[in-house]
C-alpha cells in the first residue's frame, strides 16, 4: 500500500519531465531514469504510455528511449495502439529506429501471448514491402518466435524462404538458415535451400557457418536417404577449418552421427530451451545498484558507479533493501542504527563531480 501511493504521487512529476517544455537533453536524462523505474515498479507509468510516443521532432536518442520504454510498458489492453504505432515507426529513413522498431514488435510477440498473431501479420506485412534491412530484421525476429512457440506459426516459412536471395547480413542469414534446419521436415526443398548457403560456405562468417553445420545435421536427421552427401561435404568443410570452434564441432558431429545416430537425435533434436523477453534487461544486483544512483551519471550510463569512477570501489556506499527483496522472517524485525550512518563518511566522492572543471 505504501508503494503503491509513492507510486501515485511520483508518476505527474515524471510524466512533466518528458511531455513539458524542457530541453531535449534534460528529457533524455529523464527517459534514462524512467527506464530504470519502471524496470522495478511497471505499473507506475503503465496508464501514461501515449506520453512516450514517438513525434516528429523528436531527435534520434529521444526516440530511441522512448521506444524502449514503450516495449516495457506495452500489455494486452495497449497492445494495439502500440502496434499501430510500431508500424508506423518501421517506415521512417533512420534505419535505426526502424530496425529497433521492427524488433519491437517481435519483443511484444513474445511478451504478450494473445497479441502473437497480430505482430506476425504486422511482420508479413513489413516483409513484403522487399527493404532490405526491414526484411532482415523481421526474419531475425520471427526466428525468436519461433523459439518461443515452436510448431504453431511455421504456415509463414514460405513467406520467409522467398526472400533468401535478399540476405546479406549475418545475423539474418543464420537465423533463415536456423529456421530451414529446424522446420526441416516441412519445408521440401530444404536441401536446396541449404545447399544455397554451402556454396559460399568459405566467404560467410563464423555464427553462420556454424549454423549452417547444425542446420546440415539436422537435415540428415530427419530425412537421412537423400541429404548424406550434402551433410559429407559440410562436415568436411568444417574439419578442415583453421577455427577451433567450427572444426572440434564438426568433429563431435561426424563421431556422433557414424557412432550412434539415435544418441545424435537426442542431443541435436532436443526440445530448446524457450526464450523469455525480460532477458534484455538488467540483472536484479544492478537495477538495485542503480536505483541507488538515481538521477545520477550512473543511472544515464546505465552502468555502476565504479565502471567510469575508479576510485569509487574504496569509497563506502550505503546499501538499499528494497521491502519484495527481504526475507519474510526479516520484515518483523527492527533493525538496530549503526551509529556511523549518522553522518556522512569522510572523503565521500560525489557522483556528480565537478562539472565546472569539464572543456
């Protein structure tokens, strides 16, 4: 109940640091904080996310930040206008902001289960206008659709396939490439298509050889009579290889499949593990370590005081225990003063520095 009127009474004052007259500067420096906020408490801000919207004069880093935080705020009631506003955004000229616009969308399918198939269609729908980096960026993303709801949107494959010939950046190529290799068995020409990325095996770059490789095996798994001499030549391909990593696992593939092929199954078809969207953000130590820090260069950075300040890791730090952090057994007690908390440490570094002396 106490959190919940801070949080009532912290949210107009937030809101007029972004939508009011100030500085561009000072709003990011506002947009960084709440970023953080809202990270701990995401119902604080959740009514007001219309006052994040992108507008038109907004400079670069000012969408950006808004944009994250929308991904945090969206829910199944504000799904809708954000998705409208999303697509909106993927047809901007910074590049940018419409590759992050793009994996917006992707992040809110995996975020909101019921609005899954309405970001597909808004993904089909930015992949057939054929720009390439939006093209890319969606197949990126599909494929961590696909991660998180194995076997229910596989329909929109050959929609995917038809662009294979458009993609020139590693990231894209691996994530087609581990898409032809997992949905194998329903894709009929998936040798050929696999075959596609084999010819410039040599040209292409680590993440996709090696997903290639992997793509190859499971390939053989699942239809073992007319892709073994496809799969020989991979495997050949990755033993000789000057990179450790690409040859040891070419070399733990072609012993796996020649000495037990049902153990090669288990280990290369096993069910994978789902991904989950809070995985972009940080970490419950630091958020606590820089809510600490708020409205300070750390909380900006977003990283600890003592990763730019040196000389912070000597200066003692008084600690913060949010009330959902403590034990049960911890919330009955009282905990006894420290005396030395009366007054402040001596030699205490300000986390704002001396701005006076900057050029």
């Amino acid at each position: 109940e106490t959190i919940r009127k801070f949080c009532s009474k912290m949210a107009p004052p937030l809101v007029s640091l972004v939508s009011g007259g100030q500085e561009f500067e000072i709003r990011f420096v506002a947009l960084r904080n709440i970023t953080l906020i809202i990270q701990r408490f995401p119902d604080l801000l959740s009514n007001q996310i219309k006052i994040f919207f992108v507008k038109y004069n907004d400079p670069i880093y000012i969408k950006l930040e808004k944009l994250d935080i929308m991904m945090a705020l969206v829910d199944p009631t504000t799904v809708d206008v954000c998705l409208s506003e999303f697509l909106e955004y993927a047809s901007e000229v910074d590049v940018e902001f419409v590759r992050k616009s793009v994996r917006a969308i992707g992040r809110t399918a995996i975020k909101i289960d019921s609005a899954t198939q309405k970001c597909i269609d808004v993904l089909l729908q930015l992949i057939k206008t054929k720009i390439n980096y939006v093209v890319q960026e969606g197949i990126i993303v599909i494929k961590d659709i696909f991660r998180k709801f194995p076997n229910q949107y596989e329909s929109i494959i050959g929609a995917l396939c038809e662009n294979l010939d458009t993609l020139d950046e590693p990231d894209a190529k691996a994530s087609m490439v581990w898409i032809i290799g997992e949905y194998a068995e329903r894709i009929e020409n998936a040798d050929e298509l696999l075959d596609m990325f084999i010819e410039t095996f040599e040209e292409e770059t680590m993440p996709v050889k090696l997903a290639i490789l992997t793509a190859m095996v499971k390939l053989f798994l699942k239809r073992p009579h007319d892709t073994q001499e496809l799969l020989q030549t991979v495997l050949k391909l990755a033993s000789d290889s000057d990179v450790p990593d690409l040859r040891d696992r070419g070399f733990v593939y072609w012993r796996l499949l020649s000495c037990d092929p049902d153990a090669a199954k288990d280990v290369v078809l096993c069910e994978k593990a789902s991904i989950d969207e809070s995985s972009s953000k940080h970490d419950h130590e630091l958020l606590n370590e820089l809510l600490m820090h708020i409205a300070s260069l750390a909380s900006v950075y977003h990283k600890p005081p003592s990763s730019f300040l040196p000389d912070y890791l000597h200066m003692p730090v008084k600690k913060v225990v949010y009330m959902e952090d403590m034990d049960e057994d911890e919330e009955g007690e009282d905990a006894e003063p420290d005396p030395g908390d009366s007054a402040a440490p001596q030699g205490e570094l300000d986390l704002l520095g001396d701005f006076d002396d900057l050029d």
